[in-house]
C-alpha cells in the first residue's frame, strides 16, 4: 500500500482539496478526520467533525480510541487498497495516524501550499473561521447515515449509484464550531468610499454588496465620468486592486473576487 499524507494547518481546504488529488493520484482510499473512504463512499470510522469539543474532535482524527482505530484498521486489511491519502494538520498528526492504524510504509508528504494557491488557501480560512464551515469529502447521504446512526435503510438504497456523484463533498458545521463574522453594510461602503476617493474618475458608488456564501466576494456598482480616450478594463482592474487591498487590509479578509460593475458612463467635456 503506497502512503501519501497532505498537510496544512486547519481551515487551509485539504478536504476540499482531497478529491481532486486522488482522482489525479489514482488514490482510491481517503482517511480524513476519523473517517475511511473508499471511492466514494465513507466505509469505516466516525468522524471528528461531530464531536462536542474540539479535545474529543482531535482525538477522534487521530484514532486515540482503540475500538475506533480497530474498526478502520480492520476494514483497510479487508479492502486492502493499493494507494491512501492521509489528511491531517502537521506531520506529527499524520504519523500519529499511520502509528494507531498501524500502517508501515513510508509517507510521501505533499504540504497543502504545493497544490493550492495562496489566494484560496486563504479564502478557505476565511470560510473556516467566519462561518464554521468543514467539509467532508464523501456525498451528503455518506454524511447523513454517519450522522443519524439509526437510519434504516437497505444497502441498496443507501449505496445506490444513482445517490452518488463522484467529486461531491458535503459541508458540515461542526458543534464545537464558534460563530460567524457580519460586516455592517455601512462600513463596507465607507471602506468602497474611501478607495474610490484615490479615483477621480468615479463619480458614483451605487452599490456594494459582500456575500458570504461560498467564498467572500465583494461586488460594487460605480458609475464613471471619464475623459476622451481614458483605458476602462485597465482603469476597472487598478479600481480592483485598490477594492482588494483596501478590503484585506481593514477586514483582515482576503476577497476571493472583486465584481466590479460599471452601470453608467460619463464623458467630460473638452
């Protein structure tokens, strides 16, 4: 069994990142927070992202419980798949991990910012640490029959083909999980207001707006007073720029996109 193990430091996106490298690796097996998966499908473990705290959750990602690591060591011996993708917070937790299930060839480490960019790493952390966001990578009825425990139902309705997409993962929000961050839109506009007092050619914000959904975007609709022959796309993106460093700076939030929208046109007079 060839071992590979990626790393980073919590709220960085290697679950999210999970899927595609083992679908480029050929990886058929995936550990990741106490739970065994196995194309597709969670097989064997409970995972950390239910635990009440975040002391019970660590202990639980890395098979401290004896009855826990049995279950998932048992069902790698039966499954006995030709590559594993470890996922965990440091080294250390990956050794840990490969020490309770008591896996003995050697590690091949990919550290998370070896196949994510800095920008996504950090909107992950964004998600992460403003709104609670884990994700699994296994589809949500995987997570559902984990999460419920009683869940009566046939295999075959459970493992039916036709409830699983390859390359879904599931979010969950953890207990132990704090809150949320909400930016006041009359700060968010102040902080627009601001930049665009660096741009002589705006002459009216109209709206800004900062979604949360997925990943922080930040989306602003101007209209501009310009002078005969004045570059737009590249006047839009110093505008963008600006909007980003300004944003990261006072909201300590890196945008993953700045939206700009340009709803009217002006041209000054000669």
């Amino acid at each position: 069994m060839e071992i590979y193990a990626l790393y980073g430091t919590s709220g960085t996106g290697k679950s999210s990142s999970a899927l595609e490298l083992a679908h480029r690796m050929n990886i058929d097996a995936i550990i990741d927070d106490g739970i065994l998966i196995y194309q597709g499908r969670k097989v064997a473990g409970t995972s950390a992202k239910y635990e009440k705290t975040k002391i019970q959750a660590v202990k639980r990602a890395i098979f401290h419980y004896e009855e826990h690591a049995t279950d998932v060591r048992r069902m790698l011996q039966q499954l006995l798949p030709n590559r594993i993708l470890i996922l965990g917070t440091s080294r250390r937790m990956i050794e840990r991990i490969v020490e309770a299930l008591e896996l003995t060839s050697p590690i091949e480490y990919i550290p998370i910012e070896s196949i994510k960019p800095p920008q996504e790493i950090e909107a992950a952390r964004y998600v992460r640490e403003t709104m609670g966001k884990h994700v699994i990578p296994i589809p949500r009825v995987e997570v559902e029959k984990d999460f419920l425990q009683r869940l009566v139902a046939s295999a075959q309705q459970i493992f039916s083909s036709k409830k699983e997409v390859i390359g879904e993962t599931t979010v969950v929000h953890p207990p132990f999980t704090g809150g949320r961050i909400v930016i006041h839109p009359q700060v968010l506009r102040k902080i627009v207001e601001g930049t665009c007092t660096y741009f002589k050619e705006v002459h009216h914000i109209q709206k800004t707006e900062y979604t949360f959904e997925d990943l922080p975007r930040l989306q602003v609709t101007l209209s501009l007073k310009l002078s005969y022959g004045t570059d737009i796309p590249a006047l839009a993106k110093d505008i963008q720029q600006a909007l980003y460093n300004e944003a990261s700076y006072c909201l300590n939030i890196a945008p993953a996109s700045i939206d700009l929208k340009i709803a009217g046109l002006e041209f000054a007079s000669v």
